[in-house]
C-alpha cells in the first residue's frame, strides 16, 4: 500500500508557527503611535497540507492604494484556496499607518516603496520595510505587489516586471492584464529589495489612489488564481476561470506633459491606440478663448492619465507605453475591459 504524501513543514511567522492545513491571521507587531497605541502587520498565512511554493500577495505599500485591498478580500474568500499546496500570505495593509490618515506616506513624509530593505533600526519606513522582508519576503518564491495610480491618476490594469527573470514572463503572461511592461526595478522599492534576496516581484498596477475601481478588482483576483494556477498552488476546480486576455508588451514608457497652465479638455481614454504627434488633450485658458494641444510623444498606448482637470505646466498627463502591436492594441484592451465589465449579469466570475 503506498504511503500517503508528506505534510507540509510547519512555517514560522513572528514567532507563531503555523502548521500544515492550517490557515490563521497573525499580527506581526509595529512601532506604536506617540499616543501609545499599538500597531500590527496583519498577515493573512494560508499553509496548505501539500508542500508547494510560497507565495505573498501585498497591498497598500503606499496607505492610499486601497484596490489591493479588495483585491485580497476577495482573493482570501475565493474557494479554490480550499485545496490549496503551497503557501499563501497575504497582507492587505502593509503601510498601516498612512492608510489610517487616507495618505500614500508614513507619517514622517517617507515614501514606503523607496525605504526597502530597511533597518531594525532605522526610521519608522526602515523599520516597517525591514519587517515585511524579514517576516514575509524572507524564504517566498514570488511576490505580486498590488498596486494603483497616485492621487488623481489613473492607471491601466498592467503588470510591471523585469521580464528577463527566470520564468518571470511565464508568470506575467499567466497574470492575464492587458500591458506587460518590461521595467527596471527602482532603488528602494519592494520589488528591487525582493530581486535582491531571490524573490521575483510582479507589480500589478491598476486604478487610482483612494477609489475602488470593480474592473481592476476583478482583474486582480483573477490575475493571481491564475498565477496561482500556473505555480501549481491551486487546481481549477468545477468553475474554471476565463481565459485571459493575450497581452499587450512594453519595453519602455514616457509621459506626454503640460506645456502651458490651464484646464484640460477632452481627455483621451485609457487603453486608446495613439499615434506619435496625434492630439491627446487640449490646454485651455480659463479667462480666455486660448487653447493649446498637447500631442503624443510617442506611438503607443495610453497605460496611465491624470483625472484632474487643473493642470501647471510640466504636469505628467499621459503615460504611454510603447508597443509596435499597432491596431491590435485598442481591440485587445476592448476586449479586456468587455471580459470584466462590471455591469455583466454573470457575478463574481473567480471563485
């Protein structure tokens, strides 16, 4: 009779073990506020009976990034992590305290995802990144960083990846997003610290800061079955998941800027197809009948735009990623955008 397979190794987070089959929420302790107040990095730990590989999902590095956070919800209640082999840790919110004060910062102005590795002791982001790649990035296979646009801008559901990794672009591909955009990591961030330690990092970027966006969510939740599917950590179970969407892929990007003041005018969608030179906006003059336009630097397409109407000059407008697909850019992230409507009958397809 053949032996039954091994358990999983019980794992180690902030001193809690967690055993194999096992699935429970640890509190890894932070610094406290000034008014003594404790502070915790919640950390969702799915350790699956079946050895398998460890993956963590993180979301709001900067505290006003809070599509991740759905995103997490609903990846935590999906039932295909029932059977799961592998590891799964989630952490929902990582900058604890710049998403209790609606802010991309910790609360002496930091940047979070410009702080990493971090120190033990170092400043509040120092201590707060060390943390996270001590406790969850420390002994992971793979990252995916949720992420969305800044205040007031709006990015394209894309992945953001070094694409020459070792099974890297596998695994974007996998994700399903309509832009793969091949980038180098920057000094500080997440994605580089992880580089540095072994662990490759997909950056899903979607949505704007502050703001839920359904389509972004869904995409996200079924981004990571998928890559969760393509690791071997989950089965597809009864209800498959839809097929994805072929991407989009980048090597590089710019921003189309400001070159006057004033209020914009017919702003050009995401996703849209632009030929360099093509007009994207006007610059108007609120006292006046003046208006400029500001034109593509570039052939590519839209993967990011500002959504507020005052600008100055020199303001980033249009983030377009370079990509020689030609016509076949704006039908494929058509057909991205029809496959997550939000207003479909058919419900929360990714369970």
């Amino acid at each position: 009779m053949a032996a039954p397979p091994p358990l999983a190794p019980p794992i180690r987070i902030a001193g809690h073990v967690v055993h194999a089959g096992e699935r429970r929420r640890v509190d890894v302790p932070l610094p406290s506020l000034f008014t003594q107040t404790s502070v915790f990095l919640p950390v969702h730990v799915l350790h699956g009976r079946r050895p398998g590989p460890r993956l963590f999902v993180t979301a709001a590095v900067h505290g006003d990034e809070i599509n991740g956070i759905a995103i997490i919800r609903r990846l935590l209640e999906s039932a295909l992590l029932r059977n799961l082999r592998g590891t799964l840790l989630a952490v929902p919110v990582v900058n604890v305290y710049g998403f209790v004060r609606h802010s991309r910062y910790l609360p002496d102005r930091r940047d979070l995802n410009r702080s990493f590795p971090g120190s033990g002791g170092g400043s509040l982001a120092g201590r707060l990144a060390a943390t996270l790649m001590n406790e969850v990035v420390a002994g992971s296979d793979l990252g995916i960083d949720l992420h969305t646009g800044a205040a007031h801008r709006e990015n394209l559901p894309q992945i953001r990846a070094q694409l020459g990794e070792f099974g890297v672009r596998d695994l974007a591909l996998a994700f399903g997003a309509p832009v793969l955009l091949n980038s180098e990591s920057r000094d500080g961030s997440l994605r580089s610290a992880a580089a540095a330690v072994g662990v490759p990092v997909l950056v899903y970027e979607a949505g704007e800061a502050l703001r839920f966006d359904e389509l972004s969510i869904r995409a996200g939740v079924r981004g990571i079955l998928a890559v969760m599917r393509q690791l071997g950590m989950v089965r597809d179970g009864a209800r498959r998941v839809r097929a994805a969407t072929p991407p989009l892929t980048a090597h590089s990007s710019t921003w189309a800027r400001a070159h006057q003041s004033g209020m914009l005018r017919l702003l050009t969608p995401l996703g849209r197809r632009v030929d360099k030179g093509q007009r994207l906006v006007y610059i108007a003059d609120p006292f006046g009948r003046d208006e400029e336009a500001v034109l593509a630097p570039t052939s590519g397409i839209v993967i990011g735009r500002t959504n507020l109407p005052l600008v100055t000059e020199g303001a980033a407008l249009f983030h377009i990623a370079r990509c020689g697909q030609g016509e076949l850019a704006s039908e494929l992230v058509e057909r991205f955008q029809s496959e997550f409507d939000p207003d479909d009958d058919h419900g929360e397809p990714f369970d």
